[in-house]
C-alpha cells in the first residue's frame, strides 16, 4: 500500500481502560459519574469517539457491572456536547493458570471467563454506536495470564454485534488478528466495510516499531476504516505516524497517564495535543456526525 496521509481524521479517547492504573494518577476514573465526566471533557477537547470500560468505584479494579455501563451511556447521552460512544466488550476473556509446573487448577482469583452472550450482555442493554471485539487470542506481560478470544467465541460475538446493529471495532493486536478478521467479513459474521484498531507495543503483541506497524497497516483492506495508537512515551508519535499512513488516532489514559516528563495528563489534555498533532500535520480533525456518515454509525438511546 502506497503512504497516503489522512486529511480528515477523527480522535478517539480511551478513557480508563481495564489496566491497574488506578493508583498510579489521580486522573483515571473509577466511578460511572467520573468516567462519563472524563469522556465528555475529552469530547468538548476535540474526540469524536470515547471508547469506555467500567471499574469499580471504591477500588478502582475493572468490572463488568452492567448498570455501571449503564450509567456511563446515560450520562454521556445526557451530555451538552455529542460524541461516539464506543464501549468495550473485552472483558471476561481471562485465564490465569497456575504457576509453574502446576498451571492447573486456574488461578480463580485472576480468572474470568464467561460465555459470549453474557460478554455483550451491556452492549445489548446499552446500544452504543461501536463497541470493541478483541479478535485473537494473545499473552499479556503477565506471567500467567492468557487473554482468550477463541474463533468460536468470536464468531459468536461478532454476529451477536452485528445483529445488535452495533459497529464492532476490531482490536488487532497482531497480524493473525487481522487476519481472522477478514475471515470473519468473509463468514458474514462482521458487516464489510469493517473498523480496525491497530494496538501496537502491548506486550506480546506487535512490537512497537514503525516496520511492523507498516505491515499491520499494509494488512487493512483498502475500504476498511482503521485507527491505531502505542503505549507511554509512544502515544503522541503514533498520532503522527496514524496519520501520514492513512489512518485515525486514539490517546487517552488507558494507554498513557503523562503528558510529560513528570507530568501527569488528563484525558482532555491528550486529546488536546492529538489535535495540535493533526493539524500541524495540515489535517483536519473531524467530529461525531462526519464519524458516523463515514463508518455507517447509528445512535440510538437504549431500549
């Protein structure tokens, strides 16, 4: 594929994520009020999309509590400003074994695994325009842990999605990623033109270089709508290289807490720099209604 920069670019902003962030800036959201508040900022600072996971108010740990997702959709629905509402539909993937030469029985604690329907149980309650579809199986930093995304598992969810009427986003952490997504599109289990998040750097995933990311890159079909982002120090480079290789961008505190050395960052402040990125680049950054004429988007208030 031939480099040809995108001039009209949309933001996304991860708001919290599911990482053990809680502790480490005052800024990650943990309660519902807190989240929705972060994402609208974020939104009035330049992001057409806020993608959103729920922790629990008290500890900051992520959780799958489906009226904490409810009510981030009805705060952000609520909000004077539009956006994107994007939530995720990650978790319950989880597999922590045992150590060593006894990985069975599983690390319970750690464990969490559920069916598909139960996984998007809050996307058919909530009906957001997008929510996320994780689509491989990978090893994460930790020793014993296995983010489990089978084939079966994502056919499921994803026809599950579809039905719904609601935009997956496919997470593509590594090529084979890409890969059964296009399966997926084949089968009929995702809708073509499909939407991609290239995840870069996330160990053991496709390691941060601008060679493997090219490749990613070179492995979206030509009519699918992708976006991409890095880790830490490397978020604002990649909205950089997101851009001149044709793509959108996603910051936020999900994937970075500092805006600086020793600086620690708000979701409207990534954002903001994204924005002065884009467009020193000479491109525009887009709002949620162009989003959503581009990538087929409905928004609905839930049932």
């Amino acid at each position: 594929m031939p480099l040809s920069m995108n001039r009209d670019v949309f933001i996304t902003c991860a708001v919290t994520g599911s990482g053990g962030t809680q502790d480490r800036s005052p800024h990650v959201p943990r309660s519902p009020q807190q989240i929705a508040d972060s994402a609208i900022e974020a939104a009035r600072a330049g992001a057409a999309v806020v993608h959103c996971h729920v922790r629990d108010p008290e500890t900051g740990v992520p959780s799958r509590r489906l009226d904490y997702y409810r009510e981030v959709t009805e705060r952000i629905r609520a909000a004077d400003v539009d956006v994107v509402l994007n939530l995720t539909a990650g978790m319950g993937g989880d597999i922590v074994f045992g150590p060593g030469e006894t990985p069975l029985p599983l690390n319970e604690a750690g464990t969490d695994m559920i069916g598909p329907a139960e996984r998007v149980a809050h996307i058919r309650d909530c009906l957001p325009e997008i929510c996320t579809l994780d689509c491989g199986t990978m090893n994460f930093a930790e020793a014993d842990y296995v983010m489990t995304n089978t084939p079966g598992m994502l056919r499921a969810m994803g026809s599950m999605m579809t039905e719904m009427g609601v935009k997956p986003e496919i997470e593509a952490f590594d090529t084979g990623h890409l890969w059964f997504a296009k399966q997926l599109v084949e089968e009929g289990a995702l809708a073509s033109p499909a939407l991609v998040q290239l995840c870069m750097g996330v160990p053991w995933g496709a390691p941060n270089d601008l060679n493997t990311f090219m490749a990613m890159v070179n492995n979206v079909p030509t009519d699918w709508a992708w976006s991409a982002f890095s880790l830490g120090r490397d978020q604002m480079p990649y909205v950089a290289a997101a851009v001149l290789a044709g793509g959108n961008v996603r910051v936020g505190l999900e994937d970075n807490l500092m805006l600086g050395r020793g600086q620690l960052a708000t979701n409207a402040q990534l954002v903001e720099r994204a924005v002065t990125i884009i467009e020193s680049l000479g491109a525009k950054v887009i709002g949620p209604e162009a989003v959503r004429e581009k990538l087929g988007l409905v928004k609905r208030d839930p049932a």
